[in-house]
C-alpha cells in the first residue's frame, strides 16, 4: 500500500513538471470570446488562423505575425480574433521565480481554432461613395449589415433607394456621423466596425403585424391595439388604446400616411402597416394632432382658426402652424419661422392654383379650410424654402427647390441634383447681383423670398442693364443680343426663331425690328420678361426642346367654331372622339385629343390643339385611335425620352406628379405606385402594360 501511494505521488510529481514545461497542454475547449479558465479574457487585433482547420499538434508554437500587405478578409471571409497564452507558460518565463500560469497577454496567438468577433465583414473593396441609384453587389453588402443593425426593413436587392438612403441617415444620426444618406469611406468604415451602434428604440425593431387585411373604421381587437400604439408613439395618436378603430383612430393613421406620402385614405393596408412599423417611419410634426375636431370630418391636423388673412408680411404662431401645414403637404421646404414672406407665399400660390382657388398668395379662409382638409393634395416637389440659410456645401430638398427656381429664371444650367457646389453658388451671386442684392452666394431670407417672388428679375437682368452693374455678363454661356446688334449670334437667333415660326424675315444678321418683333412674340408665348431683347433667359428657352412654337390658330377648351367642329370630325373618323359634333370644345373634345397626342407621341399632353398637334391630325402621318390597342413599352426607373414625359404629364394632370421631367426617377416610381394602388393595379413602381392602358384610357381615378 505504501509502495503504491509512493508511486501515486511520484507520478503526480512528473505530470506537474510535465505541465509546468509545456509538454503538456491542457484542453481548451471550453475557451469562448470573454472568458478563459484562469484568467480574464482580452480581445486582441484580429488575425486570421494559419489554416482554415488546424490540425492538433502535441504542443502550442507561437504563430508568425499575418504578412501586413495580404487581405486577410478576402481570404477568410471575416476578420477573427483568438486569445493568446502568455509567453510565461509558453517558455518559462515567471513573477518573482515562479512560472505564470493562466496569464492572458496579446504576445503569443492560440492556433488551435478561431474565435469570431461581432464586426461583420466589410467588402473587400468598398466603394468611395453609396447613394441614391448605387446598385450592385455593394448595396446589397450594405442591405444586409443595415438589416442585421435593425435600420433595414426592405428588400436586400442591391438598390440604393429611398429606403436605403432612410437607413443610412438613422444609422448615421445613431454613430454620429454627418447625415446626408450618403454611405462614404467613413459611414461605411464604422458600418462595418465591431463599434457600430444597433437601432435604438422599437421603431427599429418592431416588426410588421401578420395581417393580410386591412384595419379600417369599425375593425376592432388586438392588431388595432397595436396599431395605436404605434400611431401614439410616433406622435400622431392621442386617445384611448382601446382597440377600437374609431374616429380618432382613423384621423390618426390619415396624418401618418400624409406625413409619409402614402396614398391618405384612413385605412390601415398593408403598405400603411409595413411603413408604420418600420425604421424609417416618420414622425409627426410638432403642429400635427390627430384627434379630430368635433366635427363630422376628421381632420388630421388641428385646425387653429380658419377666419383669417395672412399674407406677405403677416407673422406669429398663425403664419408659423399654416408654414407647417405646407411643409407637411410638401409644397414647402426648409423650416417654419413664423414669417409670411414671398416664399411661403409662393407656396401658397402653387397650393391654390392646385385645387382652382384664386391664385393670390394669401391664406384666406377658403385656402385655410381647403388646406387643413383631408383633402388637401400633396405634392413632392417644394416650389419654395423658408426658414433656412443655404450656402455652399449643403445637400437636400430645400437645396434642390431653389436650384429649379434659379433654373427657370436662367441663372442655373445644371441638373437640379441637391448639392450646393460651385455652380450653384455662382448662380445664387449671378441671381443676387441681377436683384439688387449682397452678392455673397449664400441664400438666406432675403434671398430666397425674392428668389421664389413674382417681382425677381431673371437672369436677362443681367446683360440688359437692369440689374445691379450686370450689364454685359455671360450666364450659362449666353450673353444678351439686342436691336441694332448683328453677327453670328444673331444669325442663329433668326434660324432659331424662323423654324418656331415667329420670324419670316432673311436671316441677315442683323438684328431690327421685325427681329425684335419676333423675340416679343416668343417671349409672349413662352412666359418670359417681354423686352424684345434676346437675353440668356430667352435663348434657352429657344434653343430647348419645351418651347413653344408660334400659335398660328391654336384651338383650347371653351372655343366653339367651325375650326372645332372639323376638328372634332377628323378625330372621329380617326377613332378617338365618339361625343357630338357641334363645334364646341368641351370635355369630350379635350379627352379625344388628348389620347391623339398620347398615341401619336406629340408633347406635351395638354387636350389643347396648337400647332403641332395640328399638322400632325391633318397629315398622312396621323396615327389612328385603333393602332392604341398595341403593345406600350414597359418603362421603368432610369428611362428617359418623351414616353417618359407623355407619362409623367398624365401622371400630372392626375395630381399624382408635381412635375414633368423626361427622367423616371424615385417620385416618379411613388407617383406610379400610388396610381397602382388607387386603380386597384400592381404596384411595382414600374409603368407596364396594365398601368399604362389605365393611365390613358378616359377614366382613370385620380390622386384626389
């Protein structure tokens, strides 16, 4: 017995020298990121293993140092990082003459197996910036990560859409970064790191109810409880969570789908409920409660007095809460200020001349109670910016609404794209100098409420002498011709003028009266300054593609003649006017024409016959009525070209699209989609078969 107990402590003895050397290496199996057995685990620079599956050895050996140049991500697909045993057990080292044991230092790496960290894998090789129509494998890196943080709710496609770009900015505002919706080097950097902040909050998390049917007034239970819930901590809903879908209830979800440019029509469907609980849901205004009024008609917002007249150079909560109101409909940029300068004005303007109102600029109480309605229309396209000052290097809507100001009066050549770069300050000096005013390039109030004024000048102000010291400046290339000039300018003047027939006369050069005279004519026509002088204003408008030519016997709803009349009777026999034909212009008649400009590609689709549509019903080349059953092509995000523009014009005239413009970008996909949606459709966004028979049929529902 003794001889065995001897032998018990002998071999003890030798498996303590045995381990106390390194020979033995005890299991670590039970190793995870955060703890070791022994020691409190540290994470170290990641560095990827030798190999993917080491093989077992019979003791540890310290692992080289990764080659700095290699891209050990494409290698390995993710970064790792592995504890580390101290170099003490590793070769002997000790504290005061014993050996360390269980000691964690970053000196020495574990290659038994990697240990993964939080950070996602970052692209191999990023690009330098992600924006707004970025697509690619890229993008859809980026949907994934933003998905994984709790910003993302969409589809992972690989789009760089408005969605993705509301992702990009929570994520941004959450990591303190600039918020532009822009995914940068830096954005991306942190997007990417094991430091970057998840979503806070349940609008992050929450997701979409398991409902196939839409909430509605008089549905009750559960999924309704939820859905105040919601609506009342986004702001919009201040009643009972009764689950009762009640007035208030319905008033609440209005307000939400109007701040979130969702088709308003007080029912909970499926793209109401995906929008509301998701990340980038919109919260209400501060002006905006949803609890209505006690009347028969639930407003969305609360209408504080409608017995008034506020107008240039009113101010006060009044001005301020009606500022809002135009913002939240989005015919308004920038922030309420309590002013009622010429920008709100200008706002107000665009707003009545929507819902046939006089066209004056002030709020009185038939604009205040239209406006407050339920069924005041929406538009995404601001026509003016207050409360802001804009300068160089700033991005976003109320930068893009003064740009397309600036380009109609002719100080901007350039696309409306939303960032204050070069050429948009040299135009806001050129704006300023032609007005009177500091020239600084910086668009604060002073700016801006003359710029969106009905008393600013164009950019002709600027050569013609009228302006501030602007006489004989070029802006976007053009330098004022005038009466007694002469030279190659002039000669491309006449040409210019000749083949829109307002000018008859040589092209000599030289410009007289029967030049001036024609000039007067265009600049009649078009909607210009009329001085006669062929300005930088007036030559783009010439040289472009959406001038109008001369009338020579246009004929417009409201006309009654015999014009009409045969009018009316070669539509007929082309097949697309079935009303009477008795010489007046009415609705019929206006339908009838057009659907002829539709199918015979004539710009723009206006029911008016001027000109051009004209010379084209009474050619050989008139296209009839039943060549409309062929097949349209599918237009889609990215196309350009007058389909585009026949499109987006009905889409218009529908009060779905606040403008025309040639290009089928995102508010052109949302006009579509809520065209879908109102005309029971799919909605896709992209304008097919289906979508565009309904467009153009007679009886399409409009947004209203």
């Amino acid at each position: 017995m003794k001889k065995m107990l001897k032998g018990a402590a002998l071999l003890a003895c030798l498996m303590a020298c045995l381990l106390l050397t390194g020979c033995i290496v005890p299991p670590d199996d039970d190793l995870t990121p955060g703890s070791v057995t022994g020691g409190n685990y540290q994470d170290v620079a990641p560095r990827p293993p030798i190999t993917p599956t080491p093989t077992p050895t019979a003791s540890r050996q310290p692992t080289k140092s990764p080659d700095p140049t290699m891209d050990w991500n494409a290698w390995w697909g993710h970064e790792t990082a592995t504890p580390t045993v101290a170099s003490g057990v590793m070769g002997g080292a000790t504290n005061n003459g014993a050996p360390v044991i269980g000691l964690i230092t970053p000196n020495v790496v574990n290659t038994t197996r990697p240990v993964t960290t939080t950070r996602a894998a970052t692209p191999t090789q990023a690009p330098s910036s992600l924006k707004v129509g970025s697509t690619g494998s890229e993008v859809r890196s980026l949907q994934n990560r933003l998905q994984e943080l709790g910003y993302y709710t969409g589809s992972v496609d690989g789009d760089f859409g408005e969605g993705t770009e509301a992702a990009v900015r929570a994520f941004q505002r959450q990591n303190g970064l600039t918020v532009d919706g822009k995914a940068g080097a830096r954005t991306l950097e942190v997007l990417y790191s094991s430091s970057a902040r998840r979503a806070s909050g349940s609008a992050s998390v929450t997701a979409t109810p398991a409902t196939s049917t839409s909430l509605k007034r008089g549905s009750t239970g559960s999924e309704v409880r939820r859905l105040q819930s919601r609506l009342q901590e986004l702001g919009y809903y201040k009643g009972r969570i009764d689950g009762d879908f009640g007035e208030s209830t319905e008033a609440a979800v209005r307000a939400f789908q109007l701040q979130n440019g969702l088709t308003v029509d007080g029912k909970a469907g499926s793209y109401t409920l995906e929008r509301l609980y998701s990340s980038s849901a919109r919260r209400a205004p501060s002006s905006v409660t949803a609890t209505p009024r006690a009347t028969a008609t639930p407003r969305a917002t609360q209408v504080p007095d409608t017995d008034v007249y506020l107008e240039v150079g009113s101010s006060g909560n009044k001005v301020r809460i009606l500022q809002n109101r135009l913002i939240q409909l989005g015919w308004l940029e920038g922030e309420a200020d309590g002013t009622y300068g010429e920008a709100t004005a200008c706002a107000v303007k665009a707003f009545q001349k929507k819902h046939d109102l006089w066209e004056d600029g002030k709020a009185g109480p038939d604009t205040l109670t239209l406006m407050y309605s339920n069924r005041a229309a929406t538009t995404t396209s601001p026509v003016a910016a207050v409360g802001v000052t804009l300068r160089e290097g700033d991005t976003g809507d109320a930068v893009r609404t003064m740009q397309k100001r600036l380009k109609t009066l002719g100080y901007l050549s350039g696309s409306a794209d939303g960032t204050y770069g070069q050429a948009t300050k040299a135009a806001v000096i050129a704006f300023q100098t032609a007005n009177g005013l500091t020239a600084d390039g910086k668009a604060g109030m002073t700016t801006l409420n003359l710029l969106f004024s009905d008393e600013a000048l164009d950019a002709d102000a600027l050569t013609s002498g009228s302006g501030n010291n602007g006489a004989g400046i070029t802006v976007n290339g053009y330098t004022t011709l005038r009466e007694g000039d002469s030279g190659e300018a002039v000669k491309t003047l006449q040409r210019a003028l000749k083949n829109r027939g307002y000018y008859s006369g040589s092209i000599d050069g030289v410009y007289g009266s029967s030049t001036v005279a024609a000039v007067t004519a265009f600049q009649q026509r078009n909607g210009l300054r009329v001085d006669g002088a062929a300005g930088p204003s007036t030559q783009t408008a010439l040289y472009g593609s959406d001038a109008l030519d001369a009338d020579t016997g246009t004929l417009r709803p409201g006309d009654s003649s015999i014009d009409v009349r045969n009018l009316q009777y070669t539509l007929y026999e082309l097949g697309y006017y079935d009303g009477q034909v008795d010489g007046v212009y009415g609705d019929t008649t206006q339908d009838a024409v057009r659907a002829f400009q539709i199918r015979n590609g004539i710009t723009p689709v206006d029911g008016i016959a001027g000109t051009k549509t004209l010379s084209v019903l009474y050619s050989s080349k008139a296209i009839a009525a039943q060549a409309a059953v062929t097949q349209y092509s599918t237009l889609r995000k990215g196309d350009r070209g007058n389909a585009v523009v026949e499109m987006q014009d009905s889409l218009q005239q529908l009060g779905y699209l606040y403008e025309p413009t040639g290009y089928y970008d995102d508010a052109t996909v949302e006009a579509v989609k809520n065209f879908q949606r109102r005309n029971g459709l799919t909605v896709d966004g992209a304008a097919g078969q289906d979508t565009l028979r309904v467009l153009y049929s007679n009886n399409p529902v409009p947004a209203w």
